[in-house]
C-alpha cells in the first residue's frame, strides 16, 4: 500500500511513522508513506496557499488550485483509489471503513487547515470525506495519523499472531474482553479463576461472554439497540 498525504505541516506527522508498530511496517515495505508540502504548490513568489473567502467572513481558505497541482502530479504517476480529505464534517471513522481502506493499493490524504479547502476541492478532487470524531482539530494531520495507523496495522504482515487485530475490540462490533497477567494474585486481588485453569474451550466462551457484558455496559450502540 502506499499513501501520499498532502499537508501544509509535514513536521507535525514525521514523529508517528518513525515508532514502533508503523515504522516496522514502513522498514519492512509493507506501507509507503509519502509527506507532500503543498506550500510547495503555492502561488507565487509567497508560495500562496490560502486566501480571504468570497462573501466575507472569518479565516483563511486553502485554494484549490495549488491542490490541484499537488493532486495532479501524483495521479501522473499512478492511479488513485481514493483521495480522503480529512474533515470535522466528514463520515466518522470506525473499524469497518479503516477494514475496507485497508483493502486499497493507493491512497491521497489531503489535510485541511484555516476555514478549510475551497468548496470545489470537495466537489470535484475528492472521492472520501472523513471525520476522526466529532470533535474540531486544528488541521487535518492528526487525523491522518489516526487513519494511517488504524489501517496500517491490519495490513499482512504488520501485526503478529499475539497482537492480531482480529481480538480487537470493535472487529466484531464487540469490546475486547479483559485481560489480566501475572501475578495471579496481587494485594488481594485476584485473576478470574477459569483464566488459570488451561481449560481452553472454557476460556474462550468466558472470553466471549465478557466480551458482550463489557459492550453491553459500555457500548450497548454497537449492538444495534
Ligand atoms: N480536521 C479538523 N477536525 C477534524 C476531525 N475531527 N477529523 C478529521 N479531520 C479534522
């Protein structure tokens, strides 16, 4: 997979990709990701980007032609399953669309900052809206960082065995259950008994039982009630 992110603040979304989880996957050439400085594209000698909005108001808007140029010269170079515009009034992520990003060859991220992008960006150069929660950020780069990492990490190869994202919470609009290690015993409090009995058919009913109160108390949306 690979994943070109335009941005007017690559600093800002050096530090996720160089630990861990998405730094291994990058090592190992499972996922490329590809940080563009749309004031690269900017216009003129001040490499403008933004400019006041028609009819008045408040803030700066992200022009579209500098994105135009940004989206062009990478779509020269490969084709594009979706270009994401990352956006407080876009569909909320959740497990099922990071699932099916997962599945894709080539993606654009496009990062909004000020008022945001002029409208016809929206219209015409975008294919996906998507929201991190509803909640207001001041650009879209952390909200590219969450969907890199929650698509990345169920690429193959990405996760091992122990770390699979199938016991995720949410893989089957359940919570995880919970999960204890040594000592069994700690101040007084102990380990669920069944959890030490080596009684793995009885472990993974308990498991999934735990699963479903925990979503019932916690998340009784996700069961569709
Ligand atoms: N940009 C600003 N707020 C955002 C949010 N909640 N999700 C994604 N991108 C954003």
């Amino acid at each position: 997979m690979r994943i070109d992110i335009i941005t007017l603040l690559p600093e800002l979304l050096r530090s996720p990709f160089e630990a861990s989880i998405l730094k291994r996957a990058i090592d190992n050439g499972v996922v490329e990701i590809h940080l563009h400085d749309l004031r690269k594209y900017g216009l003129g000698n001040y490499r403008q980007v933004d400019d006041y909005q028609f009819g008045g108001g408040a803030g700066m808007v992200i022009m579209i032609e500098p994105i135009d140029n940004c989206i062009s010269d990478l779509k020269k170079e490969r084709h594009y399953d979706d270009v994401i515009y990352l956006t407080p009034d876009g569909q909320t992520l959740n497990q099922a669309m990071a699932n099916e990003l997962s599945l894709k060859e080539n993606l654009i991220l496009l990062c909004g900052h000020y008022k945001g992008v002029d409208q016809r960006v929206r219209d015409h150069l975008v294919t996906k809206e998507i929201s991190i929660g509803d909640y207001v950020l001041s650009g879209g780069e952390l909200g590219a960082a969450v969907l890199c990492d929650t698509v990345i990490r169920l690429l193959p190869g990405v996760l091992n065995d122990e770390t699979s994202a199938l016991t995720d919470s949410f893989q089957d609009n359940l919570l995880a259950p919970p999960v204890y290690t040594r000592p069994a015993k700690y101040k007084g409090l102990e380990v669920p008994e069944i959890l030490l009995s080596g009684n793995t058919p009885k472990i993974e009913a308990w498991r999934e039982q735990k699963a479903h109160e925990r979503t019932v108390e916690k998340r009784p949306d996700l069961l569709g009630e």
